[in-house]
C-alpha cells in the first residue's frame, strides 16, 4: 500500500498518538479500515498514549465496532508528553505520527520537537492558530534540515477550507483572486454537540490573542499583493443570501491556514494569491439570540482566571449544549454533516487582471460527513496516507507547512472524494 517502505528500526508507517482520546479513538477506526482497505493490508500501524489498558480497550472497541477481531493485536506503545525519553522512543519507531494530542498550545511542542529530532513525520488536528504559527516559527528551518514535514490542521480545521480554496482556483479558468465560503452544518433528529476540548482550545485562543498578534510580528511578513478588487468583508452579524441564514465570520484557523498556504504559493512558487473570506451560517432569530447571549458571557468571563475556570467547568452551560464533556453519541454523529460553499470570482482566460473589475465567477462545493470525528478522522489518515504514498509531489524540501502548502501537487483531493468528503463544481 505505501511507498515509504519501514524498517526493523523504524517498523510503523504510522503510529497515532493520543489514540485512548475522544478524537483519537475515533481516528483509529478510521485508520483500521483504510489499512485493510488494499489487496494487500501492508500498512503497519500502532497506537499510543500514557495509559497501556486504555489503549487496548479502544483497540477492543475498534474490533467490535468494524468486526475486525486483529485489531487486538496492533502494537501498543506509551508515551507521555511529559517524559521526553517515551516521545523519543515512539518517534523513532514511527515513519508518521499522527498527533491526537491537545489541546496543542499545552502538549503539542513536546511532540513536534521529538518528531523533528528523532526523523518523523507529524500530522496534526489542530485548530489554534497560535500554535500552528509558533511551530512554523521555532522549526521550519530543523524540520527543512532533517527533511522532516510537520503538517498542522488536517483536520476539519483545514483540510475542507485549505484544499476547497484550492480545488476552485483549479476549477477556474482563468486568474481566481477572491473566494469567500459560507459553512452550513446539518444535524439529524438526535441533534449533535461538540466535544469539551474544542471548547478549551477556543477558551485559551481566545485569552491569548494579544501574545498571537505579538508573534506574527516576528515574521516580518510583507503584505501579499492584491490582484483585482480587494475582498469586501462583511459584518459582525448578517443575513447571508448565499447560506440563506445569518451569518458570521468563521472564527476558527481557516482563514489564517489558508493565508499561509496562499503565502506559501507566491513565495515559493510565485503563483497568482486568492483572497480570502470565510462565514459560518447560525441560523435564524432565535439562534442568533441564544448566540449574541452566550457570546457576550464568554468574552466577559475569559478575560479573568476565575471566568476561564467555569467556561471550562460547565461547557455545556455556557454554550448552551453545543460543547459537552461527554461529547456526541455515535447516532448523534451518523445524523450530522457539512456544506462548505465557495464563491469565487476572478478574471478569465485572455482578461487582464489590470483591466478593469473581475468578470468571472464559480460556485464550488465541499460536502462531507459529521465535522469532528468522521470528516476530521477521515482528513487527517488521508493525509498521512498521501505523504506515504506521492513523497515526490510533496514540497522538494521538508518543514513546517499548511495542507494546501504541503499537498497542493498530490492526489489529496481525490483520495477525499473517494473517502466520503466530496469535492465539486456545484
């Protein structure tokens, strides 16, 4: 199945770190089935964490719940993110790690650094922009000098953003330079919520804005130019046609993921840069109240160490049942899914940005399963499967990159199409 062949030294083309957790478990299922997905079942994989009985039983669940009774047999590795020396034996013996550890801006370096100094890999799932951008910061250069790629946000967060940017610029024929995309997420009669780490990962993104800005300043990033018109962004708060709801901006990683990715293509390959906008839809008047509501708590409370504690003590409150400790049931997560829209304009072929005001457009469309432990799972194996098997159309060199930087040139978003999260011109 892969390329990248292991050895007695290295002998796992993958090993998920952090596999005993809500997302990792999840992330484990979703690899068995693609390890067996090939005549020939070659990909050698194991799991790890702190807790050796907790990662054989979710190996025992994976069993039960895909009737694969040899999943009880895959190797069990631990380590802790607190003890060097477990990250260093772990990432020896991997190819790629697949990082389920968060949130990132607490145990996500540990994991980075053994990956980069010990030869391996690392994929991520992180949403947190703070993290993404210190890492490119801190190990760019010993990643590039080890030929060792570290590729943060593949998952839900952004994965379908990145790539969706990069599927409709391909699709355009012409010069894109603007793209705005509005997320409409579904749920069934069982309804749905989120898992309490996303809601921390938020809590602390949020309180820590000021040390983010203050990093970016390290860059010394000049502005990319603007080609055509430049983006118009929309308010706080407004009735979108496109999603037929209110609407508001997305504020997740996507637009600064797909910024650097954009980045990226004019340094590295001196390609034309899309503008980018990206909403979110909540509904009607009566989400759009409960939202302004809890809205107004959060930003009050995580301004002090008392209120940070009871967002994170009472998810479920706070964010009027979106965020949970317990996180989705399964039935929950089978009713869900997602639309990603792009609206995308730009000049077409024989047009002249410098003439005049875009004169083209296209509608494209990112479709999947339920966002956190079904489209994510499936987002991150597929990327790690894409660096085992097409090592040739990644960058030349190794380093800290964003999805659409390292996977621009793969078959990524094929290997998606085939797994459920489907690309289209709509």
């Amino acid at each position: 199945m892969a390329c990248v062949q292991t050895s007695p030294s290295r002998p796992y083309h993958v090993v998920v770190f952090g596999a005993s957790g809500f997302t990792g478990q999840f992330v484990v299922e979703e690899l068995a089935r693609t390890a067996f997905e090939g005549p020939s079942g070659t990909l050698s994989w194991a799991v790890a964490g702190r807790s050796k009985p907790r990662l054989e039983k979710v190996l025992e669940q994976a069993a039960a719940a895909l009737s694969k009774p040899e999943l009880r047999t895959v190797e069990v590795i631990v380590a802790d993110v607190k003890e060097a020396d477990s990250l260093t034996a772990m990432c020896k013996q991997a190819v790629i790690v697949l990082n389920c550890v968060g949130p990132y801006r607490f145990y996500g370096e540990p994991v980075v650094k053994a990956c980069v100094e010990n030869g391996a890999h690392c994929i991520d799932i992180c949403g947190e922009p703070q993290f993404l951008e210190g890492m490119l910061l801190n190990y760019n250069s010993p990643a590039a000098e080890k030929g060792v790629y570290i590729i943060g946000a593949c998952g839900f967060d952004s994965i379908p953003a990145d790539m969706g940017v990069l599927y409709t610029r391909d699709q355009f024929r012409g010069t894109l330079t603007a793209v705005e995309s509005f997320l409409t997420v579904s749920m069934g009669p069982e309804g749905g919520c989120i898992h309490e780490g996303t809601w921390q990962s938020a809590i602390y993104g949020f309180a820590d804005s000021g040390k983010l800005r203050s990093m970016r300043r390290k860059f010394n990033h000049q502005p990319l130019p603007v080609v055509g018109s430049k983006i118009k962004r929309r308010s706080a708060l407004f009735f979108s046609d496109e999603a037929q709801q209110y609407a508001v901006p997305f504020m997740g990683a996507d637009p600064s993921v797909v910024k650097r990715t954009q980045r990226f293509l004019v340094e590295q390959h001196q390609e034309s840069p899309v503008q980018y906008g990206a909403y979110a839809g909540v509904g009607g008047v009566g989400n759009v109240v409960k939202m302004m509501f809890a809205g107004m708590m959060f930003w009050f409370l995580m301004k002090f160490s008392f209120g940070r504690n009871l967002l994170i003590k009472y998810p479920e409150f706070f964010s009027f049942g979106l965020f949970s400790k317990a996180g989705p049931t399964r039935k929950q997560m089978a009713g869900s899914s997602f639309q990603l829209v792009f609206y995308g304009e730009g000049y077409t072929q024989g047009k002249d940005p410098k003439d005049g005001e875009p004169d083209g457009k296209i509608r494209t469309l990112v479709q999947g399963p339920e966002c956190g432990y079904v489209t994510t799972p499936i987002a991150m194996v597929q990327a790690a499967l894409t660096i085992l098997n097409e090592p040739k159309a990644l960058p030349k060199n190794g380093g800290v990159y964003s999805p659409g930087a390292a996977f621009a040139k793969t078959t990524l978003i094929d290997r998606l199409n085939k797994h459920g999260i489907q690309f289209s011109v709509n």
